[in-house]
C-alpha cells in the first residue's frame, strides 16, 4: 500500500530542531520534484493561511508491517487516512506492509511559519508533527 504526505519543515527557534507539519495526505505520488513550487493551503483555527513553498526533498520509507505508522497517528489523522483507505487500516492490522513516501516542503517566507506556529500555540495542535527527518532524500 502507498501512502503519500506533503509535510512542512520549520526550524522553530524554540525547538531547536527540526519539525515538520503534515499538510497533506495522499494515497497516490502527485509527481512533484525538487525546486517545484507548492501552494498550501491551510487553515489554522480561524485563520487562512496561502503559502508558497518550495519542495526540498523526497523520503521514501518502507514499513515491513505499516501498523506502527498507523498506531501512532492521532483519532483525526487515522480519519484522514481512513477516507484514503477506506479498508486500509483493517489491512495495515493484518500486517501488510506500507511504502511510505514524504515530500517535504519549505516556506519560502519564514514570517508565515512563524505566524502559523503562533496561531497553533493559542490552540490544541490538530497536526502531528514529524521530528527529526533528514533535509536532503534521494
């Protein structure tokens, strides 16, 4: 089973590391290539945010069996994943295996970022983030 997900980097000054959001969940490769400009859109709490990002890099992972990744997203990711998948879950259960590949985007203007961070901060985080991927992917 393919699964697919567009996922922003930022450096958070406070984090110190690395921290990627996930944007976007596909069950397809949308083709997209180091350089290509991306639009995301997002809506945090009551704000709209429009940026335009950058793709950085390409990471292929695969999970001999895809539960781990599964088991670990939250009630509203595994919804996410379910309208993708409809039987995916159950299938991912029984052990299949999963080709997991993240496309990781940048802001090409930071100010946004941080503006989006500080709109998650006033609120409960609806995206889980992702820490400690690597910049560069082959």
């Amino acid at each position: 089973m393919l699964l697919c997900q567009i996922e922003m980097f930022t450096l958070s000054d406070l984090a110190q590391e690395p921290t990627y959001y996930i944007v976007g969940r596909f069950g397809f490769d949308p083709g997209l290539k180091e350089q290509e400009e991306v639009w995301v859109n997002w809506q945090v709490w009551d704000k709209v945010f429009n940026i335009k990002t950058r793709v950085i890099g390409r990471r292929k992972e695969v999970y001999v069996d895809g539960k781990s990744i599964v088991l670990s997203m939250s009630d509203n990711e595994k919804s996410k994943f379910s309208a993708i998948y409809p039987n995916g879950i159950d299938k991912l259960l029984d052990g299949a295996s999963l080709f997991l590949l993240r496309i990781l985007v940048e802001p090409k203007d930071r100010a946004e970022l941080l503006e989006i961070e500080e709109a998650i901060a006033q609120g409960e985080r609806t995206l889980k983030s992702q820490v400690e991927l690597p910049k560069t992917t082959q």
